[in-house]
C-alpha cells in the first residue's frame, strides 16, 4: 500500500469512527428521551438507558458524562430545531403570520409524537430537581414567535393595536397549556385536536 493509500485509508477510517459516534449519541439522546418522558428524570438511570440501547454504561457516558449532561442535550434540542423549521415554512412561500401558525401546528404533531419534545416539556417541569443549567423555558418560543409577529406586523397581517410581544407571550402561554392539559387527559393524544381549536380562536384575534 502506498503512503498515499495509507493516509486515505486512514482518513476513511477516521470518518467512519466519526460517523459511528455522532449516530451513537443521537441515538442515546432519543433512548433517554424516551425514558425522561415516560418515567422522568429521578427515576432513569443511566444503566436504564444502557439497556434500553443494548450498550455499556461505559459508552453512555463516553457521550455524555452525567445524566444531567443528558437532560442539558435533550433540552436543548427541543428548542434548538424550530428556527431551522421557520427557515423551512418560509420557504414555503407561507406569510409570517401563516409562519407562525403553521410552526405551532407541527409543534403540536412533535408534541404528540417525538419523544425530545414530551421529555423537553417534562424536565423542565422538573428542572428544580435537576442539577444542571436548563435552558430558561418559553423564552426561546417567545421570541420566536414575536419575530414573527413583528413582521406580520410590518406587512399588514397583525391586526391593528395587538402588540407583537404581548401577543407572542399569549401564544406561548396558550400552547403551553394546550399541550400540558393534553398531556395529563390524554397523554397528549388529542393535542392536534385541542390546539386547532384553540389556535383558530387565537390567530382569529390576531389577524387584520
Ligand atoms: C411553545 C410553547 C411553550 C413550550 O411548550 C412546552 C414547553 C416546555 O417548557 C415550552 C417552552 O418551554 O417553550
């Protein structure tokens, strides 16, 4: 084998251990949501998580190196993609207005169905019995949304006198309780259900 060879042989190598590793610990992000959401934070261990995944504990925390670590990750997550999604709804060609209907809708169905987004909502319910910096909660959603508003406002869509922030904050509030009442009754099975009605009467108030 050439030195050449050898290098790229390296290299390959190198990227495949990388690949492995970034699929590995996305798939202990979602293990752990899956057990944060269904039994919560205190009563999940990371030798839960190990056994769910078929993996040592060792490699768990090759990934992450406490639990807490782990809440940290999930929590952020459950933030993290919805700017990439407005991006994405924009491109639709949707409004700001109808953006930021659209954006709460699919937030419902993940709600409904993704465990990153039932086990985000849960710790941070139990954020005072974790011992770590949790994202601060509703902050992220507000001011996403008010961006939105604030250029609904701009092209004309807001209707006259509503002020985007006090408006994103109702809607933060608002979803909140949709999916937490959601949760509790149903498990969140009728949460698409729960959040049409209550969004057609929010975004009712809100358009020109
Ligand atoms: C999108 C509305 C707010 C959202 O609903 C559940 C939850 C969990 O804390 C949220 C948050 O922190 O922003």
């Amino acid at each position: 084998m050439t030195t050449k060879q050898r290098k790229t042989s390296v290299r390959a190598t190198a990227e495949l251990k990388q690949d492995r590793a970034v699929r590995t610990r996305a798939q202990t992000l979602h293990v752990a949501a899956q057990l944060f959401a269904q039994q919560g934070f205190r009563a999940t261990s990371m030798q839960h998580i190990a056994d769910r995944l078929g993996m040592t504990k060792g490699a768990v925390y090759f990934h992450f190196p406490t639990k807490e670590t782990l809440a940290v990750a999930i929590v952020e997550e459950h933030y993290g993609r919805w700017p990439k999604v407005v991006k994405e709804v924009q491109a639709e060609g949707l409004s700001p207005m109808e953006s930021a209907e659209e954006i709460l809708n699919r937030a419902a169905v993940a709600f409904r169905d993704d465990p990153v987004m039932q086990a985000g909502a849960r710790l941070q319910l139990e954020r005072p019995h974790i011992d770590a910096e949790l994202p601060t909660p509703y902050v992220d959603w507000t001011q996403l949304l008010q961006s939105l508003l604030v250029t609904a406002k701009y092209s004309g869509e807001l209707r006259e006198g509503v002020d985007p922030e006090a408006a994103a904050r109702t809607l933060v509030s608002s979803f909140f309780g949709v999916q937490h009442i959601s949760d509790v009754l149903s498990h969140r099975k009728d949460i698409a259900e729960r959040w049409e009605e209550t969004r057609k009467l929010l975004f009712y108030s809100l358009r020109a």
